[in-house]
C-alpha cells in the first residue's frame, strides 16, 4: 500500500501556519513537507518565520523560488512595483480601484508547483496538498485564486495529472480568519513566530489590510495577538 | 476592449513549433508571445531549437527554469537521474515497468506558470495558452497531464483564477503526431529547425520512443524529416 503523506504551502503567516498545525496532527510530523515560496515579495519576513514555524513542528522545509516568473508583474506586493502597499481593508481597495495585491494566478502556480515537489520528494507515495486558502481571501472576488470553486478546480486538475496520486484540499475554505484562529489556538499553534503584515518593517504595521484582519481575528476570540504591532 | 495575446508554451520540439506556427497564424506574430521552460533536462538541444524556431515566427521567447522543483524526481528524462532514457515506443515501456519519461505535473506546472507569467508580461489583455500536446502522448496511459480531461480541467482551473482573463486550448489534443505534421507542412512550420530526440547526440537517435513518433508521421505523409538521424 503506497504511503500518505502531506505537504503544506507554508508562507509563514497565520493562515498556512495553522494548516501545518493542522496536517501534523493529522498525519503525524514525519509524514508532513512543507514548503516556502519566494516569488519577489518586498520583504523576507515571512519566509524567516516559515523556518521558525517548520522547526516548531520538526517537517521539512523545501524552499521554491518563482521570482522570475513574475518579473514584470504589476503588483504592489512585489519588490520591483513602482506601487506601495496600499493601506485600508480589501473591501476599500476593491470599491477604489481593484486589488493591487493580486499576483498573477499565485495560488494556481505555487499548487502545481508543490504537486512537482511532492512526487519529486517520493514518487510512491499518495499526496494531500494542503493550502491555507480561507473565505476572507475571496471577500468581493479579491483573489480568485483563493476561492472554493478554484480549489475544488485545481484539486481535479492535480488529480487527472498525477495518476490520482496527489489531491489538494483547503481546510479552511468555508472559513473565516476568526475560525481559523480559534482552531489554531486549540491545537496551539505558535503564533508568536508568525509574520502576516504585507510591509516589512520591525513590528507589523498594523493598517494594511491583512493586519486589519489578523488583529481581528484575534479580538474576536477574546485573545490578544502575541505579535507586536506598531500602531497599538 | 481588452486585446486577446497567446502565449505558447515551446519546447522546440515537433508538437509545440507546430502549435506556435498555429498561433502565429490565428493572432499574428505581434500579439504571441512563447516561453520554453528548463526543468532539468538531459539536453539543451531543445531549447537553441526553441530560440531558432521563436526567432523565424519574430516572437518574443521567455525562459522559465524549474530545475529545482523537479530536484530528486526519479525521471529518466532529468540530468541527474541514475536511470538511462530507455529505447523502443512509450506502449513497450509501459507494458514493461510504466514509463520512466513522466516528469511530475510538468504539463500543469508549465501551465500555471505560463498563465502567470502571461498576466505579468500584460495584465490587461486577455490571454491564450497554446499547449502541444496530442492523443499520442496520452496512448495507455503514458502520460495523464497530456489528456484531453486534463486539459479541461486546468483550462477550468486556470479561468476560475485569473478573473477568466486566461484560457487553455490544445489545438491538437483529438489528432495524432501524422495530423500535426500534416497541419505544419501546410502552413510551413521551420521543422528543420526543431528537435524531438530525448538524448543530445549530435542528430536524432532514431530509437527512442520520440524519434519512433517522429519518423513515422512524417512517412504517414508521404514526408521525409528535414533534421537527420544516427540511425538511418
């Protein structure tokens, strides 16, 4: 009988850290891979905290750089845009003028990607990818990629394209940030090495639209993010 | 109105110049973009012939490198596998020990990345990705990330991501290796300029499973290949 294993699309943020959480105790640390994409965000804060995350939970951490891919790409995300990172919620941006954090089909690139590194890792084995994807991501159709119509159609796409060797799944598709945190704090997920904020700066900035969300995620379970912030 | 761009994924071999050579003929050389991808492979013959066969369509060739995506995959096809590219057709090889040629997902990370990389070059226009695969790649099974249910379903994939602004067509996935010929000696595609052989000798070795291919839908068309064989 082939082997199951898991690997996980870990950026070190909140969401991808409570999916390993999650896809260790679901399948035990040895049988989990995780693995950090670098795709030429402004700031290497998040991958840092994905090693952190990683050793927390004792899985390998596989490192994939797709940079080059998006050279060119418009978006304020990255370090050669021309755009800063704007401030304000999605539902701002979105009813301004269009996401502008949108990396060209991400989700879809890191996800076949992982697909490759998974049966690179063990050919023999059955894979779950795990992706960190949550209903807050697709709030007003900010990232397509995100939503549960594309995970349930990239799932079917990885599945014909492995010999049904590999499945993704998004455990947290239907969810919202709160949920996640609330399932993450049960199973203690070590928040305190995980890094959310879109700048890279010494403490997260606490205005960008992530930060927004991730600070309320948490006053909505009546706890206190162990992260510090710059604007209290 | 947005303007409609293709983008072809080329490797240099038979198939995909052919696939550009439609492409340049549906959209015009101004509006195509190709991309050749390196993942590794034994060879860089492919790749010069990528070049030579983008430069007579004037299109603009990208380079995208997933060598290290693949790193440890146990491929016959990739530099540091043990294993030798095997000799005799693909039904040979899988009636033997299943085929040794199948690179993981490569056809859906080449996919996804050629989407990305498409928004990044113009994110404003609408896009099609040119894919060569035909029904011959897909005989018993060979390799399922060249399937006609595959290619719908990262079509479905890859629209549901990108806002719908990136659409997948393989123009040649009902027909055969003869019926690409036959499309390509009629509207002149450069075969003298391609290469198919899955070893880098200096010609084509005339007895891997793809030089097989090659050789007979040419004599289906009453055809001899431009490019010489070793094996006469």
């Amino acid at each position: 009988m082939k082997s199951k294993k898991a690997i996980v699309l870990l950026s070190g943020g909140l969401d991808s850290s409570t999916c390993l959480g999650v896809a260790v105790k679901e399948h035990g640390s040895k049988n989990v891979h995780a693995v950090t994409v670098t795709y030429g965000q402004r700031h290497s804060k998040e991958t840092c905290c994905a090693k952190d995350v990683a050793d927390h939970y004792g899985v390998s951490l596989h490192t994939i750089d797709l940079t080059e891919i998006f050279a060119g790409a418009n978006c304020s995300l990255l370090s050669d845009s021309q755009e800063d990172v704007p401030d304000g919620t999605y539902y701002e941006q979105i009813h301004d003028k269009g996401v502008s954090t949108y990396v060209p089909f991400r989700n879809g690139l890191m996800v076949a990607a992982i697909a490759s590194k998974a049966l690179s890792i063990d050919g023999d084995a059955t894979w779950t990818v795990y992706l960190g994807v949550h209903s807050d991501d697709t709030a007003g159709d900010a990232y397509p990629d995100c939503s549960e119509e594309f995970v349930g159609a990239i799932n079917n796409a990885v599945n014909i394209g492995t010999y049904g060797q590999v499945s993704v799944i998004a455990p947290f598709v239907g969810l919202h940030k709160s949920d996640i945190v609330k399932v993450g704090l049960e199973i203690g997920v070590p928040y305190e090495l995980t890094w959310s904020c879109y700048k890279g700066g010494e403490k997260q900035c606490g205005k960008c639209a992530t930060c927004i969300d991730r600070r309320e995620a948490f006053r909505l379970n009546g706890a206190t993010d162990p992260v510090p912030y710059e604007e209290q």
